[in-house]
C-alpha cells in the first residue's frame, strides 16, 4: 500500500470574510438617535433664540417710530405739543403692554386689565426700582387721558428703551422658573447699563 500523505486531504484554511461597517451595532444607533436629538435641539434653541431676538428688534423699532412722530408732529407749523405729547405717551404705553404680554405670559390676564398706578407698580416690579411710579415714566399712569402732557419725552423714551431691552434679556431658565413658582420676578433680572 502506497502511503498517502495525510496533509493533503487537508482543506485550505478559510479566512472569514472581512467585517463590514453595515449593519451597525445596537450602541451606535443609540447614539446615532441621541446625536440627531441633540442637533434638533440646538436648531429649536437657535430658533427661538432668533424669534425673540426679531420681537426685541421690532419693540424698539415701534419705540423709535413712536419718539420719531412725535418729534415730526412738533416740528410742523401749527403743531399742537399737546396734542403730540399724549399720542407719544399712548404709543409708548401701547408697546410696553404687548411687549409684556409676550414676556410674561402666565400673567397674560392680569397684564390685560392693569392701568393707571397699577401698571406702574407692574412696570417697576419686573424692571426693578421705581422708575416708573416715581421717576420719569409716570407719565404712563393716565396715557393720552392726561388733560395736558408734562413729562420728559427724552428720559421717557431711555427708561422705555431699557425697559424693553431688560424683559427681552431675562434668560430662559428664570422665565421657566418664574412660571413655575409663579413669583415676581426678581432684581436679579434687570440688565445693568
């Protein structure tokens, strides 16, 4: 009997086949999801970000077309000062009231009623002081039902202006908490000039 040689009934070794990137493993499709999550998050902050940052720029647009007319309407002939004063007053107090609207919306009802002293006294709370019960922005209380317009239209319009900006600078985290708690908002809230 011829001897055969074992080895060579052998198979050749059989190498696996490369491993593929496809189909991933259940780990990285989770942090796939949580990676597409967190993107979609940031473009919604971005956005809301970008909303609020047009509603600011449009409030002290409404305020510099306010202070604008009132100066056109004073240097016409036969203006009536008067009668320019008390309009600029109602279009202050007219963008300060939606501006306060849509910056405190838990308290949406209670802004809608408030006028004279109270409005004030809203005003200087969330701004922080008493800039408009007592200083320059008192004005405010009685709006275009003044018989005659006496303030300073210049100290006005300032004292508005911070006003808006403070409301459109609250962060996010203090308006949430505000709403939760339901809590006047805070010295802490005022943006310093």
């Amino acid at each position: 009997m011829e001897s055969e040689d074992p080895l060579s009934q052998l198979a050749d070794i059989q190498l696996p086949e490369p491993v593929s990137f496809w189909p991933l493993a259940p780990g990285w499709w989770v942090l796939i999801a949580l990676f597409v999550l967190f993107v979609g998050w940031m473009v919604v902050l971005a956005f809301r970000k970008l909303i609020w940052k047009k509603r600011l720029e449009a409030a002290q647009k409404e305020l510099d077309k306010a202070i604008l007319a009132y100066r056109k309407k004073n240097t016409q002939e036969n203006a009536d000062e008067n009668q320019a004063g008390l309009d600029y007053l109602y279009d202050v107090n007219k963008v300060l009231n939606r501006v306060a609207l849509y910056t405190d919306t838990s308290q949406k009802r209670h802004i809608a009623s408030l006028s004279g002293p109270a409005w004030l006294s809203y005003l200087d709370q969330s701004y922080g002081g008493k800039d408009f019960s007592e200083g320059s922005g008192k004005v405010l209380a009685e709006g275009q039902y003044r018989p005659v317009f006496a303030g300073e239209i210049e100290a006005l319009y300032n004292l508005s202006k911070q006003w808006i900006l403070s409301r459109y600078k609250i962060d996010n985290v203090s308006r949430k908490m505000a709403k939760r708690h339901k809590q006047p908002k805070s010295d802490s809230n005022r943006v310093s000039t």
